[in-house]
C-alpha cells in the first residue's frame, strides 16, 4: 500500500495508477497455458498440427483481448481520478460531496490486474500483487443473482481439491445461486452492523462467525459486494477490526448523484480507509449514465467499480 495519511488530499495527481505493465500470468492463465500444452503435444503427436496452430491462434487473441481491456479500464481509472482531483479543489461543492469524491482517487498502484467475472456486468479488475506467496484462504462474494462468474474464477485460484468452501456467495433475492467446485450459496442478505434483526439477514461480524473465520487473521480474506446501494449503510457502520479481515474489497457504488446521501457514503468510504485500505482501481460501470456535479464542470459515472487494498 502507497503511504497515505487519513486526509483526501494525501493522494497527489501524480500518484494516480496509470501503469501499463503487461499483467503477470495469474493462477487460471497459467493453468490454462498448461493445458493448451499438453493439448498442442498431443494434437502435434496425432499430426494434427494444422488444428494446434488454430487453437495457439485462438488463445492468442483471447489473452490479447483480455489484457487490451485491462489496459482501456486502468486509462478510464486515471481519468476519472483526475476529474476526482479536480471536484476536490472546486470550493462551489458541498464540503461534504468534495470530501467523499476526494476520497474515491486512486491512491496505490497494483503491477498486475486481472479482471474477474462476467464479459460486461459482474467483472472486476483485482489486484494480484503478491498472490503467488499466497495469504487469501476464503473469498466472500455479496450479491450473485443466479449467475456469478465472479466466485468461480475466485475458487479457481483457491480452491484445493481438498472440499473444504473457499467461496462463500450471499443473496437473499434468489432461492439457490450460480454452482462452482468450492463454492457454497446463502441465502441470505447482509444487514449493517447497527441494523435491527431480521430473519435472512446477518451482518459482516454473522458472516464471518457463521461461515467459520471470525478468528481468520487480518488480510486473509477478500470480498466482492454489489448490492444495489445496500453498500453504503453496511460500510459506515462497519468496524474497523471486520475490516481488517480483509485483504481486498472490491465494491460497486451505486447512486453517488443523491447528493443528500453524501454523508453516509462519506462515512462509508472513510470507514475503509481508516481500516487501511487504498483505491488502486476505479472504473464507471455504464449502465446508469453520468453523475453531473451541479455548479461544476465534471461529471463521474454513476455507479462505480471500486477496488481497495
């Protein structure tokens, strides 16, 4: 994590992530690089090698693709954290909305992102500094639908072949969630800590007591939440030692243009850094237009794929 004091304007424009290393081959490609070998030997030892050279063709252009939109997503992150910068210094702005929008720039670097999950909605880019010494033992993904690409690339680089649950899925919406090998649905909701009790529904400290890690040690865990704006009263009333927990929290924020909620989402983002966290990645999720700051000349998409660290 970069060094950064607690205050928004710790984060200078120069520190914004626009790194355009090629990403290291994380666990799933290299495996994958390791099956298209043997198929390659094996097509090659039957003379099939007009296919093998197909098949090289096809992994080429995917890994190729892959790694051009991983490069287009951290130039839209510099971007938006530039017009961040630029909301934290326009004093017509509510102090309340120039602090919590100051609070979203990027303020850490990842060499090496790779995007999880689903082609268009439900990826996210994740950083995977460091993942090779290992570390994260359970990933934790709040909100799936019936469909959550997400949680199985996540198990891939877990799961053991040990049948112990290395993802854990949360969604109260549905009856029975999307199947992977290390996986386990719940149908359940997550409540903020100081949210009265309701039947499907638990809180961060339930979630990590009822799924066996309440004693995990801090940093081993990661997380993925997308909730429909159900985020911001989970995060502001979070404690930081849950938090803690967590190695990386990767988020979409939703709504940020109902500036009367500002203050909660303030407190929500500020709950995070407290615990230690820093934006290494943000990108506009397109679905739900622009959020245009009024008296200002900037505007931010209005949900945003958050990734802190």
């Amino acid at each position: 994590r970069r060094p950064c004091d607690q205050t928004p304007g710790c984060c200078a424009p120069s520190a914004f992530s626009s790194t355009t290393r090629r990403p290291a081959p994380d666990g799933i490609a290299r495996r994958a690089m390791v099956q298209w070998s043997l198929t390659l030997a094996s097509l090659a030892a039957t003379g099939l090698q007009s296919a093998s050279a197909v098949e090289v063709s096809r992994w080429n252009l995917r890994a190729n693709a892959a790694e051009q939109q991983i490069q287009a997503l951290i130039a839209r992150s510099a971007n938006i954290s530039a017009s961040l910068d630029g909301l934290s210094q326009h004093a017509a702005l509510d102090p309340t909305t120039r602090h919590f929008l100051a609070s979203l720039r990027v303020c850490a670097t990842c060499d090496n992102f790779k995007r999880l999950g689903e082609a268009h909605d439900g990826g996210y880019l994740t950083c995977m500094d460091g993942w090779e010494h290992g570390g994260v033992t359970v990933a934790y993904s709040m909100g799936v639908e019936q469909h959550d690409k997400w949680s199985s690339d996540m198990a891939a680089l877990l799961y053991r072949g040990d049948g112990k649950v290395v993802v854990h899925q949360f969604d109260c919406t549905v009856p029975t969630g999307p199947m992977c090998l290390g996986c386990q649905f719940h149908s359940v909701c997550i409540a903020a800590e100081n949210a009265p009790a309701q039947p499907n529904f638990w809180n961060m400290q339930q979630v990590l007591s009822n799924t066996g890690v309440a004693s995990a040690p801090d940093r081993s865990l990661i997380m993925k939440m997308d909730i429909e704006a159900a985020e911001w009263p989970i995060l502001a009333s979070e404690k930081p030692d849950v938090l803690r927990k967590f190695r990386q929290v990767i988020l979409e924020f939703h709504s940020l243009d109902k500036e009367f909620n500002h203050k909660q989402y303030d407190a929500a983002v500020q709950a995070l850094l407290q615990a230690g966290f820093r934006v290494v990645h943000i990108h506009g999720n397109n679905y739900s237009g622009m959020y245009y700051v009024a008296s200002t000349p900037y505007s931010v998409p209005n949900v945003l794929e958050v990734t802190f660290v």
